[in-house]
C-alpha cells in the first residue's frame, strides 16, 4: 500500500543568544546543545547578521572559556552554513543592555515576513515578553510537541488508511 500522507516537518526559524551558544558548548549534554543538534538536523534554522557573528566571535574567543578555535570556529561556521543571514536596517529598541538589541532586531525584522520566528535565549528578562522570545527548554517542547503531533497524525491516518 502506497502511503499518502508524508510527515511534515515544520522548520522554524531562530535567532540564537550569545548565552545559548556559551552553554551548548560547555555543556554537550545540556538544553542549549539540543538547539545545536536540531540546527544540524534541519528543524531549526538560524537567522543571524553580521553583529551577531561578531558577537559570537568575541565572547567565545574570551579567555574565561575553555573552548578550542577550532570548535569555535565550526560553531559559527555550522551557523553561517545552516542558517540565513537577515539584512535589515538597525532599529533603536531599548532593551536593559543595549548590546543585546541586535538580537530582538533580526528577530523582528524576519518575523516580518515569517511568524515561526523565534529568539531563543537564557535572558528572556532581558527583552519584551513576547511568545516569540523563548528559553531554549521552552524551544525544545515547542519542536518536540509539534513532532510528536505530526508523528501521531501520520500514525493515525496510516491506520485508518
């Protein structure tokens, strides 16, 4: 029997903080490092600018982290790869640090176009409550249930099929 119904992966879009990449990389096994797994399994795709790139540079090379050029290096370039670059001109939010606007910007700017944005970060008190600026546990039980009910339907109309 041929099957008629495929499952369907929904993609989402994400911008990554600084925070969130500092943790996956310290900690393989941890919430954060998912964000990586699921960058390089296709479910997440980072949406990312020139200032991001940057700052992901400069804080992981800081000396406080044990991380190797060459890891640092792969992670930014994973990014680069998987994900898009979003241009857009700067916008003054006012955020409590400021360096973390370039976050909440390309967020914004690609949710202009597509809602399954989302900025994921350790800091939510640092931006405006919105639903779509999200820890990364939260991140992972939005992709986790939203495969797991594709997973159901596809079962479900397998079986009735």
């Amino acid at each position: 029997m041929e099957h008629l119904f495929e499952l369907k992966v929904i993609k989402y879009y994400v911008v990554l903080d600084t925070n969130v990449l500092v943790s996956a990389m310290l900690k393989k096994k941890s919430v954060p490092a998912k964000m990586l797994q699921f960058v390089h399994m296709g479910y997440l795709i980072p949406l990312f600018n020139k200032r991001i790139l940057n700052e992901y540079e400069q804080v992981l090379s800081r000396i406080k982290f044990p991380f190797l050029p060459e890891d640092r290096r792969e992670v930014i370039s994973d990014i680069t790869k998987m994900g898009i670059e979003i241009l857009g001109e700067s916008q003054s939010w006012s955020l409590p640090d400021a360096s973390d606007a370039v976050f909440f910007e390309v967020v914004m700017e690609h949710r202009k176009s597509e809602r399954n944005s989302y900025l994921v970060t350790s800091n939510v008190r640092h931006f405006p409550v919105k639903p779509f600026v999200v820890t990364p546990r939260e991140m992972l039980l939005i992709v986790v249930n939203d495969l797991l009910h594709e997973h159901w339907l596809l079962h479900f109309l397998h079986r009735v099929g």
